[in-house]
C-alpha cells in the first residue's frame, strides 16, 4: 500500500501544462486509456485504481481539464473527479434580444446540444458566463433564466412602491425599454423616470425602439442585428411608414406598455426601472455627445429638439466634407476644362 500511495503521489510525466477533454458519457476505462496515450499518467490501470481508492462513488465529469505539467496521479483524479474542468467566457450584452443570444449559443464551440425552443424576450439575464467544454445549450440557457428570475425577485421585492407597474413582468417590459433607449449608466434612472411620468399623466410611451423591435418582428426582412435596412441590405432610419405601422408593439400608435419585453434588460436597467430618478421630465432627445438632454414641457423638449437638429446638420456637413477631402471629384478630361459640351 505504502508503495501504492508513493506512485500515485509522485511527480507525473506531463512536461508541460496540456489540454485533456473528457467527452460526455466516456468511461473510466475510455479516460484512463486516453490519458496514457496523451503521457498524462504513467499507467492506466494506475489511474483506475486510483480513481476507486480515493475517488469513491465519483464519476469522472466531462469536460476541458487543463493538466499542470508533472501532475501527479493523485492530482489529475482529484481534478476528473470534482469537475475541475476549464471556464471558457461568453458574454450577452445588456439589450440583446433572445434572437440575438440564442445566435451567440449556437455558434459557441463550447457547448454542445440541439438547440432548444426560444424563450420568451426578456426571460434571460445578460452578463458574462463561465461555461465549461461539453455544457449543453439547454443548459446555459436554463442557467440564464435563473439568473434573470432571481435578479428580478429581489429588485421587485424592493422596488419604489409607487411605480405605475403592476407585475414583475411588466417591470422587465419597461426596462428593456430604458434598456434600448440609451447606453449611458447614469441616465437610465432618468429615461425610467420619463416613461413612469408618461404612464401615469396618461401619455404614449412614444419610444423609437419599439417601432424598430415591432417592425422587425412583423417583417423580418427588413431587419438585421436590430437595426432597420433598405431593400439594398443599408441601414436605415425610422421612416414616417414605420412610424405609422400598429404591430402591436409601436408606442406611438398604441396605449401602454407594449405587450412583451423589446430585449432582455440587464440588471441595472431593472434597478431604474423600479428606482426611476425623482423627476417631472416628459420628454428627452439627443444632446450630440452621446447623452440625452430632459425637458419637463413641450415648449422646452422642441427647442431642444431645434438645437439637436443644428447639431446634426453640422455633424453631416462634416462629414460630407471630409469625404469630399478624402475622395475627392476627379479632375477636368484633357481639352474639356470641366465646361459642358455646347455642340455645334
């Protein structure tokens, strides 16, 4: 036994740190045999007896393992049989829509599995997750929903008590609203407070994103990553037909909350959404560096609005300028000088 135990202790062959998976529903026998081959562990008969000795009642987990070079055959057991496998991260952005995250899943090499059916918008929570090589898809996204499910159970536990929001529901539709209307962290509270101080006036919600979220829903064709395009596939603004298409989701033409989330929230979101800002403002457009500017009437959001649009007329003028610099007209043809052909 003393011989035994000094085996299994002493230094491994691995002479550098390399990579082992371990395949879903393999065998001990499969593992031990595998290990041997790659020079991880001396001997696999070793490495079974090893596995039952100190490792009782364990089944080897599958997964990517990363062996230490000289790893004994003490510590690759230890590391098989607690599923000490490598974490590999996936990151969803805070507004993806389930569209978008179940695309990331699909396409991630780590995890294996079919895909399941989607879950409903805004029932994920996007961060980052550590998944392990050989993690399902069904998996992850169970883990997803979890974790969404738990966030909003303490932030609606907690919430400002006086927001017109009657259901946790609800609470995730308005802030995958906040959550798309801007990316700036400091002014979610306020764009929260706007859509709580339209609900209760009553006003319509009046948010560009839901026509973008409804149109793409309604005419996949003329969507991509979120954004609108043209029949040439270029991204595009809003148009006025947009503006006027009621697909149930369009705030401009319906009361409310729109039926569903427009993405999925994250967590800082669903905190302004129950913590809106204290403030009267109604209204907020585009200030030129990035934020939004707020207005408590009308009178001062359209003279807002008017200093946005100077803001953006000299934006594209310099842009028309410095695409004129960089690609410049070409000159005159030889004997013409650039006049129009009068003819004789």
């Amino acid at each position: 036994m003393f011989a035994f135990q000094t085996e299994v202790n002493r230094r491994g062959p691995a002479e550098a740190n390399a990579d082992f998976v371990v395949e879903q529903g393999a065998t001990l026998t499969t593992v031990a045999r595998s290990l041997e081959s790659h020079g991880l562990v001396r001997n696999a008969l070793l490495f079974r007896a090893a596995m039952m000795l100190y490792e009782r009642g364990k089944v080897i987990q599958a997964g990517e393992y990363q062996i230490p070079a000289g790893a004994s055959l003490h510590q690759v057991t230890t590391m098989l049989a607690n599923g000490q496998a490598l974490q590999h991260p996936i990151t969803f952005p805070e507004g993806i829509t389930v569209a978008g995250a179940l695309k990331l899943i699909a396409q991630s090499p780590y995890l294996v599995g079919d895909m399941p059916e989607a879950p409903p918008e805004g029932s994920l929570l996007p961060e980052t997750y550590h998944v392990a090589r050989g993690m399902t898809r069904s998996a992850l996204i169970q883990q997803m929903r979890d974790a969404r499910d738990r966030a909003l159970a303490e932030i609606w536990a907690n919430r400002d008590p006086t927001i017109p929001v009657a259901s946790p529901d609800r609470l995730v539709t308005l802030a995958s609203i906040v959550e798309r209307e801007t990316g700036i962290a400091a002014e979610r509270a306020q764009v929260a407070a706007v859509f709580v101080n339209r609900l209760r006036a009553p006003m319509r919600l009046e948010s560009d994103p839901t026509i973008i979220y409804g149109v793409c829903k309604k005419a996949p064709a003329r969507c991509r990553d979120g954004r609108l395009i043209d029949a040439q596939g270029h991204i595009v603004e809003i148009r006025q037909s947009d503006m006027a298409m009621n697909t149930g989701y369009n705030t401009y033409q319906i009361d409310g909350l729109p039926p569903t989330p427009i993405c999925n929230p994250g967590r800082a979101a669903l905190e302004a959404a129950a913590h809106p800002a204290p403030s009267r403002a109604l209204y907020f457009v585009a200030n030129g560096t990035g934020g939004h500017v707020f207005a408590n009437t009308l009178a001062e959001h359209q003279a807002n609005v008017a200093r946005w649009r100077v803001i953006e007329a000299q934006r594209l003028a310099q842009e028309h300028a410095q695409q004129r610099a960089l690609d410049p007209p070409a000159p005159p043809r030889p004997g013409n000088r650039g006049a129009p052909h009068r003819g004789h």
